[in-house]
C-alpha cells in the first residue's frame, strides 16, 4: 500500500508541475506584463527597471523557476483591475459557485439515480430506452441553449421563476437544472450497470426468497449497495460541474468564479486568471487522488499489482 | 507458410477481442465488413433509421450550403429585422424561420452554420485523432519513460479548465476556427492516445508482432503496418463518439465568444446573438440551439449503438 501511495502522489506531482507548466506558457502568450503594468507615460528606463523588478530581464528559464517559487509560496500577485489580492478576489466569488456546483450535483443524482435503478429493473423494455433517451438528451443539449430555454419558458412565459441573478430559492432552480442535466447521463450509465450487477447478486436473490416486497428488494437492498461506485466517481463529477459553470453562470448573470473568468479575461487581468486555472487543475488532481486511493483501500488487487492505476 | 509472407491482415486469428478490445479489423476490410454490421444494426433496431437520415441530411446540407441557402448568411436587411417566422403573424413565406436584428435569414444562417459544424467536427477528430493515436502507439510500443511522459501528458490535460484556455487563446490570437481546432485537439488526443496505448500494449507481445521483430522491422515498420491497422476499427468507433462532443464544443465556444467570430453563421454564434432578445423574439436563438440539438442526439444515438453492436461487453453499460 505504500508503495503504491507513493507512487500515485508521485503521479499527481508530475501531472500538477505539468499544470504549472502549461499556466506559466499562457501567461507569457498573453502579452508582455509591463504593458498592462506600466502607461503610455513611462520612459525606457521605467521599462527597464520594472522588468528588473519583475525578473522579466532574465532567461525564461529563470523565469519559470520564479514563477513556480512564487506559486509554491502561495504567491499570486495583486488583481491588475483592483489592485487587490488575487487569491482574495477569487475566494470571494468561490462560494457562489461551490453553492451553484452543490445545488446542480443535487439535480443530478436526483434524476440520475431513480432513472439507473428503473432502467436497470426494466431492462430492454420500452422504459429502459426512454430513459436511454432523456440521459443522452442532456449529454446532446447545449447548455447555454438549455438554459436559454429555461429562462423562455419558465421565466419569460410563465413567469414562475427569475431568469437570473440571485436572492432567493427560486434563483437557483433554473441555473442548477441547466447545469445539472449534463452529468444526468454519466451518472445514470453508473448506477444502472452497478445495479445490474447487484440485481444479480445472491444477496437479492435470498430477499426476494424471504418473500420481501420487490420495492424494498430494488430500492434498499440493491441500491444500497448499487450506489458505492458512483459515489467514488462523485467528486470529479463535481469538479467538472464547476468548471462547467462557466457556461452556466454567463447564461444567468450568477456572480460566481465563472463571471469572474469571463470579466477577468476582458480585462486582461491575468494574476486572477491563473489562480482560477490553477485552483480548478489542483482541485481536479487532488479529487482523483482521493478516488483511486479510496479505490484502492478498498480493493486489494489495484494496491498491489503494478501498474493496477483504474483506467476510465 | 513462412514467416515472411505471415501478415496479420490476412489472418483471422488476429481480428479476436483480447483484454477489452474491440474487435480488430485489418484496414482494407474494414469497407467490406462494417457495411453489413450497419445493416444489421439497422434490421435489429428500424428506430435508428431516424437519426441516420438527420445525420445523412446535416453532412449533404453541409456539403452544398452555398447552393442550398436561398439567402446570403450575412448580408444585412436592417428593414427586415426580427420577422418573426413565416407561420406568425407579420412573419413572410420568403424568410421561413425569421431573421435576427440584423435582418439575416435565420434559415439560410443554419444551412451555412451547417458546414462550419460539419467542417470543425471532421477536422476537428482527424487531427486529434492523427495526434492521439501516433502518441498512443509510441507509449504503449517503447514503454517505460516514453509512456510515463505521455500518460502523465494525457493526464494533465484533463486537469486544465479548458474555457479558460480557449478564452485566453482567443484574446491572444483572436477567435478563430484554429483556436477551436486547437481546444479541440487539447482535449481529444488523449482519448485516442489511451485507447491505442491500451490496445498496443497486448498486441505487442503477439506472434506477429514478435515475428515481425524478428524479421529487423523497425519500430515504424512494425507500428505503421503491423500494429495500426489492428487498432484502426476501434478509434473509428471511438470517433463516432466524439462527433457530438466537437460540435457542441464548437457551439460553445463561439457562444463565448472564443470561437467562430461573428458575423460568421456558427450555430453558437446565433444562440448568443438572440440571448439578449429572448424575451422579445424567442426565434433568433430557439433554431439554432435546435439544429444543435437535433444533430448531436442523433450522432450519439447512432454512435452508441455502433458502440453496442461492434462491443458487446459495454452493451449492458
């Protein structure tokens, strides 16, 4: 166990240095730092001195090994727009979509669970395929369409909900639909397979023996245990919800880290881009390392075959 | 028979499913062999046919856009702005599904917007595709530093916020169907470089594949004519899958502003022209984003049954 501990943090070491590598390359593509630092008044020696400053004066190498030294510190400079913290200006906005994030996963698994355990009990019959259909709907609808949509029917024409911005409840139904939908589909194909696996089960097989009623045999035996891998596979589920949000959060002026994307890249205003990069990069590798080391306390055979790393 | 004349297109042995694979066509078969699975696909489930004359009808629309538009996708009638489709009131036969505030013809920007969605999804999965593939093959043939550079490489791309990459590239270099194509590729080539990985890494060690070695065939010789063509059907497969991915990805990155820039006809574009109309004159985007629709559930649809027929492991999935 922990060698293979070792070796899978090893893993997602390299994968975040990589990470940095690909940030620090599109901070540079962005454009020279000292002509958003510096205005039209500065003279050649402003220029100068500030590079010198900044380090920008040295062999890009160097500058890769400050940058990284800087990050590793925790160090993201200030917001060029506010002049105020990055990091702070981030984590201010980050509530709003860890709640928007919440509330959409919710949604998800809502629909996603009872439509894998019915198509799974109903299999190969017209209701599996319905159900077929609605999960790949959301993989095949847009979601900046959807919630178009949404806002014109629920908003617009009936006027039963707010199309944006927040407040209340009510502000919410709408955006986590539209973002929830989309992980309907992967969710669904995980606890249908899971429950055709436990339906089969011996464990099942004795409740229905007992006399139990199929509604308690499905709904607590089955899908209790049903219900443990796509648990596992939940917290990469959420962190693409919340990149997701992107989208999400333009469509219904949610004031969370993906308008701040938006408005940031507007202004140029990089520190504060980069941080939201690298905090979804780090967040993402983190979450799969959770997983495969839940999988793998949990499942004797990965820790310790070599090379057992679960393939998606 | 000898060892020299033993290739392993001519063996049927060679085409069996192994550790996950997909049944392996050898390439010049593949015609001959995928026409009758299609076929049968069609015989076992009549509903597909639905799906498949929408996808049928989205590639010749794309194909002959410019001869099928009755009106220019962007010449302005500022006279005409926001006739609402011809079946409403104050709606004209001549603009069946209205136009936007510019005037433009609504349907004649879908029959354009067609070939921008047709263009960048084949582009789109050939490239990443080449990329992936060519990259899969080197990690699973060399193994060792090469594979664990690669996969790490395949893994970080996942961990990347990809809006955010499309966004900045498209501040930097302006938006563009090469930034999208570039996005694309980002994201995709990882999917083919762990399939083909996966699948070199147990043919390798096969008869042929030795033999072939044994021969002094080169490592190019033996991934080129040996070990791709064996894993050619699968990525086909894997292909299909992607093809809504790409177009809805395009969609939304034109949406955002970070792809096919304006006034271009891209299906995203025009959704994100009618966001701020939508109370006023619902048309403008409700079309588009159904095109959208249309033809990415009937590529899944299809490329899930594909997937079902040709493997029947995932059939339960």
């Amino acid at each position: 166990m922990r060698r293979y501990l070792l070796s899978r943090i090893t893993q997602a070491i390299v994968t975040l240095w990589l990470l940095t590598l690909v940030a620090f390359v599109m901070a540079r593509l962005t454009g020279n730092p000292l002509d958003v630092l510096l205005d039209a008044r500065s003279t050649e020696e402003d220029r100068v001195a500030m590079a010198q400053v900044l380090g920008l004066d040295r062999p890009i190498a160097t500058q890769y090994a400050i940058y990284l030294r800087d990050v590793v510190h925790g160090d993201f400079g200030n917001s060029f727009k506010t002049r105020r913290s990055a990091l702070s200006t981030v984590m201010e906005r980050l509530p709003w979509t860890l709640e928007l994030g919440t509330a959409s996963f919710l949604v998800s698994l809502l629909i996603a669970v009872p439509i894998g355990v019915v198509t799974a009990v109903k299999r190969d019959t017209a209701i599996d395929v319905a159900g077929k259909v609605l999960a790949l709907l959301g993989q095949s609808l847009p979601t900046f369409w959807l919630g178009l949509m949404l806002i014109l029917l629920f908003a617009v024409t009936l006027e039963w909900l707010p199309a944006g911005g927040t407040g209340s409840l009510a502000h919410f139904v709408l955006p986590s639909i539209t973002l929830g939908w989309f992980t309907v589909a992967g969710i669904m194909r995980l606890v249908r397979s899971a429950m055709l696996d436990t339906l089969g089960e011996e464990f099942v097989v004795t409740a229905r023996a007992k006399g139990l009623a199929e509604p308690g045999v499905v709904w607590k035996h089955a899908l209790r245990n049903a219900v443990i891998p796509p648990l596992t596979y939940a917290g990469v589920v959420f962190v693409a919800l919340l990149a997701g949000a992107v989208v999400t959060e333009t469509v219904f002026a949610w004031p969370g880290v993906g308008q701040l994307v938006i408005e940031s890249i507007t202004f140029r205003d990089f520190p504060v881009i980069q941080i939201i990069f690298l905090l979804f990069g780090v967040m993402y590798i983190s979450m799969n390392l959770v997983v495969d080391l839940l999988y793998a306390w949990a499942d004797p055979r990965i820790r310790l075959t070599e090379g057992g790393r679960r393939r998606r | 028979m000898s060892l020299s004349t033993h290739d392993p297109a001519d063996s049927p042995a060679m085409s069996s499913v192994e550790a996950g694979t997909l049944p392996a066509a050898p390439e010049r078969a593949i015609a001959t062999r995928q026409r009758p699975g299609l076929i049968e696909l069609l015989r076992r489930r009549k509903i597909l046919i639905v799906p498949m004359l929408i996808l049928a009808a989205f590639v010749v629309v794309g194909l002959t856009a410019p001869y099928l538009a009755p009106l220019s996708p962007t010449e302005t009638a500022l006279g005409m702005k926001l006739t609402p489709p011809a079946w409403l009131t104050d709606g004209v036969n001549a603009r069946p599904l209205g136009t936007d505030q510019l005037g433009r013809d609504i349907a004649s920007r879908i029959i354009h917007g067609a070939r921008v969605s047709l263009m960048t999804a084949l582009a789109g999965i050939l490239l990443s595709g080449a990329v992936g593939t060519a990259l899969g093959l080197l990690a699973g043939y060399y193994g060792a530093w090469v594979d664990a550079l690669i996969m790490r490489g395949a893994d970080m791309t996942l961990a990347v916020h990809i809006y955010i990459l499309a966004i900045v590239l498209a501040v930097v270099w302006g938006p563009g169907l090469g930034n999208v194509l570039l996005v694309t590729m980002f994201l995709l080539w990882s999917r083919y470089a762990r399939q083909a990985r996966a699948e070199v890494l147990s043919l390798k060690e096969r008869e042929f594949v030795v033999a072939a070695r044994a021969l002094g065939a080169s490592a190019t010789r033996i991934m080129a004519r040996h070990l791709l063509p064996n894993i050619l059907a699968s990525l086909i497969v894997l292909s299909t899958l992607q093809v809504g991915f790409v177009i809805v990805l395009e969609a939304t990155l034109s949406f955002l502003g970070a792809g096919v820039p304006p006034p271009n006809p891209s299906w995203g574009v025009m959704v994100a022209d009618g966001r701020a109309l939508i109370a006023s004159a619902w048309w403008v985007s409700t079309f588009p984003g159904l095109a959208i629709l249309l033809v990415v559930l009937s590529v899944n649809l299809v490329g899930d049954a594909i997937r079902d027929q040709l493997d029947p492991r995932l059939r339960r999935l």
